[in-house]
C-alpha cells in the first residue's frame, strides 16, 4: 500500500490531477499506519500479519 500510495503521489503529481494527489496520500498514510502496527505485533483486521 505504501507503493501504491507514492506512485499514486507521482502520477498524481506530474498529471496535475488533485484526486489523484489526495488518494496518494490516503494510501501512503494507511500503509505505513498499517507496517507500525504490523512491526509491533499488533494483529489488525484479525490477521497478524500483512503482505
């Protein structure tokens, strides 16, 4: 999600598209949410772990 979220944030960018933008940074954000949690040990959505 992390990687989805910068290339969202690239193409977003260069295109000039705001949504685009804003998405980007929606999933960068829940992806590294996501990768703090899971580097704790905390399970989120039932599974310990997320690939």
């Amino acid at each position: 999600m992390i990687v989805l979220g910068i290339i969202l944030l690239v193409v977003g960018w260069l295109t000039g598209i705001q949504i685009v933008w804003t998405l980007g940074i929606v999933a960068l954000v829940i992806g590294v949410i996501l990768a703090i949690l899971g580097m704790i040990g905390r399970p989120v959505g039932g599974r310990k772990t997320w690939y």
